[in-house]
C-alpha cells in the first residue's frame, strides 16, 4: 500500500478511536495533557503563542488556550481557506466562524500577522492532529496547512494528543514536518534530531 493510501486508512482508524473515547477520560486527558504543555519549558518561557482551536473528537484545546490567555500569553490561532494553500495567523480572541464540518476559526477579514512577522512573532506553536509517532511525526486531516506552515519555522513546535493517538512510527512523506516534542495526558515524547 503506497504512503498516502496507509495515511487515509490510518485517519479512518484513528477517527473511529477517537470517537469511542470515553468523553469523561477525555476531558480529563485534556487537563492533564494542559499541566504538561504549560511546565515545558518551551511553554513556559513563551509569551506569544500559536495553539490550535480543537474540534470534534480531538483532544480539547481550549481549555489550555483558556488558561495561556489567564496568565496574561498572547495567544494566536490559525484560519485555513479552501483554495488558499496557506495557513492564517489571527491574535485571539477574535471573532470566529464555524465551518460546516465543526472547525471554529477566525473570520476572514479579522487581523492577522503578515507572513513576514510570523517567525519574529510566535515563541512556539502547539498543534494538534488525529495521530503522532515516537519521532515527532504528525498525522494531520490531510489538506496539508500545517506542514506547509511549519516547514522552516525556528520555533518549537509542540504536538497535544491523547496516548491512544501515539503510534510507533507513521507513513512520513517528504513533506512531512516533524514535532519537537509531542505531549500526552501521561507522557512527553521529545523527537530525536
């Protein structure tokens, strides 16, 4: 089976786990999964930072996003638009929209950091994504934003995922942009360079 063919079955897969996931160990996942991100220390040196706005059945961000803006963090969230190959950087809060599969981002229009301001801007960006390996490597849902935003990027980058969602090793493509460290409710995987 060719990599991109493994990749869509593994979404199938992980979307089905996800979705049986217990909503009370969830949430309580997401909170552990939040202590652990705030006491590394790319996290905590951090004053302006890109975290993901969660949805569905992966693993709840926004309590994380919650308690980054308590302690007075700029927090940053990202739009994607069909069509647009790049990923959008918007200071929250800001004024969101809910796209028809569950999404709430930013809407168009809202200010956003000009590309050139990304890299001197963010201190590090906390992704989420339907699956991690032990390298670093991420499963997103396919249309590729992330990866094509990461690639480059000098700042850390930091995965959020329940351990249901860590597999040992991931179909990885070219393009693929690894994480530095992936973070779950029990454990830190930091990648190997």
């Amino acid at each position: 089976m060719e990599t991109r063919e493994r990749k869509k079955a593994l979404r199938r897969e992980m979307r089905a786990k996800l979705a049986g996931h217990d909503p009370e160990a969830a949430r309580a996942a997401a909170r552990a999964v939040s202590e652990r991100v705030l006491a590394l220390p790319e996290v905590a040196t951090s004053r302006r930072l890109l975290a993901c706005l969660s949805f569905g059945a992966e693993l709840d961000t926004w309590g994380l996003v919650a308690r980054l803006q308590a302690d007075e963090r700029d927090v940053y969230v990202p739009r994607a638009a069909a069509g647009d190959p790049h990923l959008h950087v918007h200071r929250y809060p800001c004024a969101l929209e809910t796209l028809p599969f569950g999404l709430r981002q930013p809407r168009r229009g809202t200010p956003e950091l000009a590309p050139e301001e990304i890299d001197e801007t963010l201190d590090v960006a906390l992704v989420a994504g339907l699956a991690f390996d032990r390298r670093g490597y991420r499963l997103g849902h396919g249309a590729g934003y992330f990866d094509r935003f990461l690639a480059g990027r000098a700042f850390p980058k930091v995965g959020l995922a329940y351990e249901l969602q860590i597999v040992d090793a991931l179909p990885v493509e070219e393009h693929d942009v690894r994480m530095d460290v992936v973070v779950t409710e029990v454990s830190t995987l930091r990648a190997a360079r």
